[in-house]
C-alpha cells in the first residue's frame, strides 16, 4: 500500500465524525466517586434551594419590586441556569459512571454553560450601575431605573450573550476529533473542548479570545469605574458612620464579583498557562468556577441584606 493510502487509513482510525467525548471529574480518584458524589449533591441542593428562595420571595413580596431585587432575582435566575447546566453530567458521572458525551450534546451543554455565564457578567455590571445609581444620584434613582429601562439591560444582556455565544460554538462543527476524546472537567468547556481537536483551531482561539474581551474585558472594568466614582461620592459625606453606612449597600454585590470573577479568571489563565499542572487541578478548578457562585451569592445577600433576610424568615414562618 503507498505511503499516502497508509497516512490517510490511520487519519481515518484516529479521527471521526461522530467523536465521544469522556468526561471527568477527579482524575484517579474514580473508585471513590460514591463519596464524591455526597459533597458535590450538598452543594447543588444549596444552590438550587438557596436560588430558588431568593427568586421566589422577590417575586411574591411586593415590597422588595424595586430594581436593586430585580437585578437580584436575575442573578439568581442565572445560577440556577449554571447550578442545572453541570448537574447532569457530574451527578451522572458520580452516580452512574455515565461519562460519555456526543459531540452535539456537548455543544448544548456548551451554549447553556457559558451562555449563562455571559449573562452573569452582564447582570454583575447592571448591579453595579445600580448601586452607582442609588449612591451618587438617589434623588434620581426610580426615574432612571425604571422597570421598563430594566427590561432593555435584560434584553440586551440577552442578545450580547447570543451574538457571542453562538458563533463560537457553531465554529466547533467542522473540526475534526479522535474518536475518543478525554476532557479535563465533568462538563464540556469551550477551552477544554478544542484542545482535544486535531484540526486547527486558531480561528476557534481567537473567536474564545474576543468573547473573553468582550465579556470580562468590558464588564471588569465597569465594575471598577462604577465603585470609583461611588467611593469619590461617599468620600464627600462628613460623617464617618454615614459612609461606613452608605458603603454597606454595596458588600453584598462586591462579595458576588469576588465569587464570580476570581474562579473564572484563574480557570481560564489555568487552560491558558498552566498546561503542566495535573489534571485534578483543572477539574477542581472547574468545580469551584461553576458551584461556588450559585452556592455563595444566596448566602452572601441572605446574610447582608437586612430586606432579603426577613423576607425569608416571614416565609418561612408562614409555612
């Protein structure tokens, strides 16, 4: 047989067009998934019950229709998007030893992941602008944040996610796998997912790189400016007790940037520069970026926001 036949027969047994992705969640310790399984159900039944509350008791109580709740009741809404988007996968791993994943499954799972994602930057930022709102203009602060001028920031969040999501997955089709593939995380993650092609993916790099500009690039930033400006104006109150005050407001939402934004940047520096470190630290690190914010942020404003708190415990008093 000539050479060229011969390269292109083993291609052939090596790619596929219908490749199986495995998926993981720690490497080497598979023969105790059973325990593994008790900590990572914990945190879920946190996320899902804690997301769940918040976004009940936000939309039964009339007294907390106000848009510092709304954005809330969003950001609750998109952990449970993620907190649901992982917990097949990795539940079924550890339950059932079900790590196979088809190539069109995984890019489902794809659109949801980081598509939810996309949308928890986004309402980061709105939250923000609204805490620049009420401290810097409070006079102001129902007439700009009107429930209809609330309802373009969701729609717009909405399309940004949409438009940048969306082509990056659909540059995934043509791409050409093993037809065996083992992933790093129990959930298919766009980084994870094209360094398991054997074709080039330069184009797919650089579409990632654009979206992670056009996400964490903007939406940091104006994070950054908004508690500047809102540091500028509480500066200018005399009274020290007032600022310590005014300043409280804004602990709940610093703590939900810190939850989000640390795991994710470090996550994906990780699959950037870190390609020598073992594979458990990837898929701890994976772990920690999607579980920690849905299982925190209900904890951080159930403890922080004095309206949240006894929202709560009124419903919980009634039943």
């Amino acid at each position: 047989m000539p050479q060229a036949e011969e390269d292109v027969q083993i291609l052939s047994n090596w790619t596929s067009k219908f490749p199986t992705f495995l998926l993981t969640v720690i490497p080497g310790l598979e023969f105790i998934r059973a325990w593994i399984s008790i900590p990572f159900c914990c945190l879920y039944a946190i996320a899902l019950a804690g997301n769940s509350m918040i976004l009940c008791v936000i939309l039964t109580q009339q007294s907390l229709h106000e848009p510092m709740y709304y954005f809330l009741s969003m950001l609750s809404a998109t952990d449970l998007g993620l907190t649901v988007s992982t917990m097949s996968t990795t539940l079924g791993i550890l339950w059932l030893g079900a790590n196979e994943i088809s190539l069109d499954v995984c890019i489902i799972q794809m659109f949801f992941l980081h598509g939810f994602t996309v949308m928890e930057s986004g309402v980061l930022v709105a939250m923000a602008f609204d805490r620049f709102v009420a401290i810097c203009n409070p006079l102001r602060y129902t007439a700009i944040l009107t429930n209809y001028r609330i309802s373009q920031m969701g729609l717009l969040m909405t399309i940004r996610t949409l438009v940048l999501i969306v082509p990056l997955l659909l540059l995934l089709k043509p791409l050409c796998f093993h037809s065996i593939n083992v992933l790093s995380h129990p959930y298919c993650y766009h980084p994870d997912v094209i360094k398991s092609s054997c074709s080039d993916t330069q184009a797919n790099s650089i579409c990632g790189l654009v979206d992670l500009v056009l996400t964490t690039g903007i939406d940091t930033p104006c994070i950054v400016l908004s508690y500047i400006l809102i540091i500028c104006s509480v500066l200018r109150i005399a009274s020290a007790k007032e600022q310590h005050k005014v300043l409280s407001t804004c602990v709940s939402h610093i703590g939900a940037v810190a939850v989000f934004y640390i795991p994710m940047m470090s996550l994906s520096l990780l699959h950037r520069y870190g390609q020598s470190a073992p594979k458990a630290v990837h898929s701890m690190m994976a772990s920690v970026y999607l579980l920690l914010p849905p299982v925190l942020n209900p904890v951080i404003y159930s403890v922080k926001t004095k309206q949240i708190r006894r929202a709560l415990l009124s419903c919980l008093l009634k039943k």
